[in-house]
C-alpha cells in the first residue's frame, strides 16, 4: 500500500506534475445497447410548454444538450447532474460506514419515535444546513455550542475546523447562505456526471387498470384515509371521482417515456489546483500535505464505493450495466497515468494517510457527535411525515 500513498503525496506536492485524478466510464442500458432509460425529470418552462403546444408534442421534462463527444458535436441527455452524484457518493460513504468499512466523522439527528435519522452525510448543505442551525448539542444550539463555534470559525485560510469534523463539505462544496455576514464559499473538489449519447424520445400511456372496475363516485368531503360515502352512478350529489382516493380506472393518457441511448457515459474529477488552494493555518508543510492527500483518498474511496461496480443504478427504470471505465492520473500536458485502486485500497490509503496528518498535528475525527432537533424542527419534521399533502413542499 505504501507506493499508492507516496503517488498520492507525490500527487498533492508543491512541485506535482499532475492535473488531477480523473474518471471516464461507458455504461449501456441493462440489455443492451440502445435500451431505453429514464432520465431525471425537471420543471417545464413556459416557453417550452407553448412550443409542444405549436408542435403537436408533449411538453420534454428533460434536459437535452450539445457537447463534444470524441471530438465530435453530438446530441445528449442529461442522466445524473454533478450534485447528485455526489449525494451518491456521501451515500456510498454513509454505507460503508455503517457497515464498518472505514471510520468517518458524523454529526447524526435521530428521532427514533419517528424512525428519522439524518447525518453529515444527508444533510443538503453540509455544516452550513439548516437542520444542525436548527439542532442542539448537549442543550445548547448548534451554533452556540464548542463544536458548532469551530465549525463556523473555518476559513479559506484555515480549513482545520472542517477537516476535522466535516471534510465533505471540502469535497463536495459548501456554502453558507442563510446565516448573516459573509462566509467562505468552499467550491467541491470533487464533481461527476452522467449522459446519455444520442437520443430518441420514449413515448408511454400512463393509467390504472382497476380489478373490479369501480365505477360511481365520492362525496365532496371524503379523504382518502378516512370515511368515505359512496355514490352510485345517476345519482345527483355534490361529489368527486372514485380515483381521487385510489380507486376505479384511469384511461390511458400521454405522458414521457424515457428516452432511447446508444450507451450513457460518466465523466468525473478530483481537482489538485483546487485542493492546493485550501489551507491549514499555521500547520507545518508535511502536515498540510499529508492532509491534502487524505482528501485525495477519501475523494477516491467513495467514487470507488459508489461506483467502482458492475452495474449502476439511478432510479426507476435507469438500470445500467458497465462496459468500461478508465481512472488517472492528469498529467501536465494532458497525458493520463492509469490508476487501478479499487474502494478497499482506497480506503486503506485513506486511513494511513489520516493517521499520519493526525500525527503531524492535522486531525480528522471519526466519532458521532449526537444532535438533537429544537421543539420547533422537531415539530415540522412530524408534520411532513404525518400530515403534510403529498407535493406540498415541492
């Protein structure tokens, strides 16, 4: 293990001749090439809206690009954008972490009545969230508290305070932009994503086919869960339709289908020139860089848990299986020294390399910091789990 350790200090060293480490993957639909997926769904602009409109079509829920692929301008579709990557990864380190795979540091809110538990590694904005803002620490307010003044005393220049309790948020970006003042933007380090090459639109009939075949319908004050009166046919009453609470037929209607791909690719990135922009304070040099190359591991050890695999999976009908992948090493002018490391190695390396900073005066922790929700969090939790209207916070 120890060759891999020096290339990762070499990696990271004031005289380093790498640009960074770099992932290139080819996956194929499971079948087979030309398969069809499901990409993500986003919000359908008006504009768009009024061109299906002209156009005969449905409104296109995805997002569709140009780029440069093999050198060659071709038509794409976005599969998975570079913050859900990385949720993929802080997941994939979640897991191993609570397999015992490799000891991380965690802030963790757990409502066990409520069957809750929130992490470092699912909080959306990372030390700057609104769910640690909003929790406890042994009584005092996240941000009152030891742990909490630390976190918020990590600077541009000095970077230990998140090193030692939240390096994801090194990794993968953090900002701050709900507290007052100005406050450092640490950019991620780590960026992935995904897409399809060449295209076609998928179309489907979506509906429900009812076994009974329910017909009739609902007073106007039924709810789903509870009481309800029913309403035969021809009957003359102020009411609703028996599938506003899940029953009865629903008729085939068009709706998007996925879209059909010749193979989907991964392109992803740990930059050095951004890592050697963080600094450790008054840390002496070896320490500064046996940090910086901790990062490097852990950046690698958790693409390689989420995705140093046979096949992915995105979601619901988004099941790929991999044909290729490439790791590296960037080289000054472009060049790639291929790197095989899978996610034990790496997470070995990232070990050694953590103990070592943590002997030269650099420390990462790996211990759960217990936080509890304030009345008021606590409170909005248990709405949105037992009371909120479904699509009601989206």
């Amino acid at each position: 293990m120890a060759s891999f350790v020096d290339r990762l200090l070499l990696a990271v060293a004031d005289d380093r001749e790498d640009a960074g480490v770099a992932f290139r993957a080819v996956y194929q639909p499971v079948g087979g090439p030309g398969g069809r997926v499901a990409p993500p769904t986003f919000p359908v602009a008006e504009v768009e809206v009024r061109a299906a409109q002209r156009e005969g079509r449905l409104p296109r829920p995805y997002v569709f690009e140009r780029r440069l692929v093999d050198g060659v301008e071709t038509d794409t579709v976005v599969m998975d954008q570079v913050p859900s990557q990385a949720n993929r990864v802080e997941q994939a380190l979640l897991q191993a972490r609570d397999a015992g795979r490799v000891d991380l540091p965690l802030f963790e809110l757990v409502m066990k009545q409520e069957g809750v538990r929130l992490t470092s590694l699912d909080f959306p904005h990372r030390y700057a969230d609104a769910y640690l803002r909003d929790s406890e620490v042994g009584g005092v307010r996240f941000d009152s508290s030891d742990v909490g003044r630390e976190l918020r005393a990590a600077s541009a220049g000095d970077v230990r305070p998140l090193y030692r309790r939240e390096p994801y948020s090194l990794l993968y970006g953090a900002w701050d932009s709900h507290r007052k003042g100005r406050w450092p933007k640490f950019a991620r380090l780590y960026a992935s994503e995904m897409f399809g090459v060449q295209w076609w639109e998928g179309d489907r009939r979506a509906g429900r086919y009812d076994p009974t075949n329910l017909t009739g319908a609902i007073d106007d004050k039924t709810k789903a869960e509870g009481e309800w009166r029913f309403l035969p046919e021809g009957v003359k009453a102020k009411g609703g339709k028996l599938s506003e609470i899940g029953h009865g037929h629903i008729a085939p209607n068009p709706a998007p289908g996925g879209v059909t791909v010749r193979e989907v690719r991964r392109q992803a990135w740990i930059s050095l020139a951004g890592l050697e922009r963080l600094r450790f304070g008054d840390a002496s040099a070896q320490a500064a860089g046996l940090a910086r190359a901790t990062l490097v591991a852990l950046a690698l050890a958790g693409d390689r848990l989420a995705f140093g695999r046979p096949s992915l999976w995105l979601r619901s009908g988004c099941d790929l299986t991999r044909v290729s992948e490439t790791v590296a090493f960037e080289r000054d002018g472009g060049e790639w020294e291929p790197l095989e490391v899978s996610a034990a190695q790496a997470v070995e390396a990232f070990v050694e390399l953590r103990d070592r900073a943590a002997a030269a005066g650099v420390v990462m922790d790996a211990d759960v910091v217990p936080v509890s929700p304030t009345p008021q969090l606590a409170q909005a939790i248990r709405f949105a789990l037992t009371s909120a209207v479904v699509g009601e916070g989206e």
